[in-house]
C-alpha cells in the first residue's frame, strides 16, 4: 500500500490525528518527513518511504502494530462509556419528568388554595367588622349565635391567626372539627396551611382531631403543614400524636411532599419522628 501524506497538515497530535493525516490527498513541508516518521513510529506505525519531493512525501507498507490494537480498544472502551453516560442521563431525565408529573397536581392545588385564601380573608374582615358590633340584649335565643355562622368564623379566625376571635369561640362550644367549606378542610388544616402555631395549640388543646383527612385529596393538617415548611406546627403536631406517615389517597407521604419542595427542617423533624423512608 502506498500514500501521499499531507505534512503540512501535521501538528502535535495523538495518533489517530497521524493516521487521518496520511490519508489526505495533498502534501507539502517534506523538510518534517523523518520527524513524521519519528513520531509515527512511536505511536506503533511502521513505514517507509518510496519517494519525497520538495511537495510531497509518499509511504509505503503501512500498517499498525499492537499499539493500534491498544488504541481501538481504548477507543471502544471511551465509546462504551459515552454511551453508558448517555443512558444514565436519559434514565435523570425521565425520572425529573415523572416527578415533575406527579407535582402538577399540587401547583394546581397551590392556586385554588391561594384564591380561596383571598376570598376567605376578604370575608372575614367583614365578618370581624360587623362582629365589633354589640348585640343586642333580647333574651338567651337572640344571644345565641346560628351554628353553621360559629363554624365558618372558627374557620376563618383559625385561616386569619386571629387568637382572640379563635379562643371566644372555642369556648362557645363550636364544633371545633367542622367543615364549613365545599373543601373538607377544618380549622386546624386551615391554621396549619399558614403556620399560625398559637392557633394550632389552642385547636389542640380543645381536643381537634389531628389526622382527620381533607375529602378530596386525604391530607392531613401534618401533609399540610409539611408542605408549606412550618417546622414548628409540624413538631406540635407530631408531640401531640399525629400520625408522621398518614399519607395521601394517592399515598403521597408528609416526607415526601416536605422533601420535594426543599423543606430540610421537615424531613429532619419527620425522620426523627419515625418517618418511613421507604413510604417516600
């Protein structure tokens, strides 16, 4: 086998540049050929030379030892890691995908909470407004407050972290476990929603039920608060018997939520708690 090798192409290379180089149709710089040869001989090439000119240099027997055998493997190996990389990053790729999918709901959740909040508050700073008004005196039956209106101002006093509106009607007897709203939620998910930890012992200590569920989705006032990053509603909660991995009706866990959106203080309040890694 004989070539025309491009020296003027050659620079400082490995030898896979070397051997593209000899098969390129055009030469010049024959002043490097024995530096060439030098360098091909060192990278396991063997050679020699028919002919050279000012222009051209022309090689012949032209082969690779072990020295190439070295190099191709070392090359299937690089291409055998490549692609094992390659795959690695796909398999990331769609495992943040499907987390990614699984998160919709609770960013759709995350909205419909933050509009019912507004509209709750707005409601309930006419309610306090019209409740600053004294009754008037016309016997016991007109003192007493309807029911369901006792359960919806709990609510938004427990929503709002209004302690004093929350402690006078905690001591009417006002069904502390209702659920005046389309939602399901009672007033210690909506104190737990917003980290109002007085509020949260007061339900506590009026003996609110801590792991009753949301109707819709199953949280807990715990899967609240984990996902929001109150640490501290979360520590009471857990003190006072919640159950640390009462999870979702689609077994979402208070961990996982607590870990998805970055909320460490949680996940260690939960891990020590007994929280199962496992249930994550």
């Amino acid at each position: 086998m004989q070539m025309v090798v491009a020296l003027n192409k050659i620079e400082p290379c490995t030898w896979r540049d070397l051997y593209d180089a000899l098969n390129h149709p055009t030469v010049a710089m024959s002043d490097v050929a024995n530096k060439l040869s030098a360098k091909l001989t060192e990278t396991g090439m063997q050679l020699g030379v028919v002919s050279m000119s000012s222009t051209s240099l022309t090689l012949a027997n032209t082969s690779f030892d072990s020295g190439d055998t070295k190099a191709s493997e070392a090359e299937d190996q690089g291409r055998r890691l490549e692609q094992q990389l390659r795959l690695k990053e796909e398999e990331k790729e769609a495992e943040i995908a499907r987390l990614q999918e699984q998160m919709r709901p609770f960013a759709t959740e995350k909205d419909r909470l933050a509009s019912q909040q507004q509209r709750e508050i707005a409601e309930l700073r006419s309610q306090l407004q019209t409740s600053q008004k004294p009754p008037v005196q016309r016997g016991r039956e007109e003192m007493t407050v309807s029911r369901p209106k006792d359960e919806k101002a709990l609510y938004d006093a427990a929503r709002g972290g209004d302690v004093s509106a929350v402690r006078r009607l905690l001591a009417s007897n006002v069904n502390i476990n209702c659920t005046p709203y389309p939602d399901g939620w009672t007033p210690l998910m909506a104190a737990s929603f917003d980290g109002h930890v007085e509020i949260v012992r007061l339900l506590i200590e009026a003996k609110a039920q801590l792991n009753i569920q949301e109707k819709e989705t199953g949280a807990t006032p715990l899967y609240i608060a984990s996902g929001k990053g109150h640490s501290e509603v979360v520590d009471i909660l857990l003190r006072n018997g919640a159950g640390v991995d009462r999870a979702l009706n689609d077994g979402t866990t208070p961990l996982y939520i607590a870990s998805q959106n970055g909320h460490s203080e949680v996940v260690d309040i939960l891990l020590r708690n007994g929280a199962g890694v496992d249930r994550a």
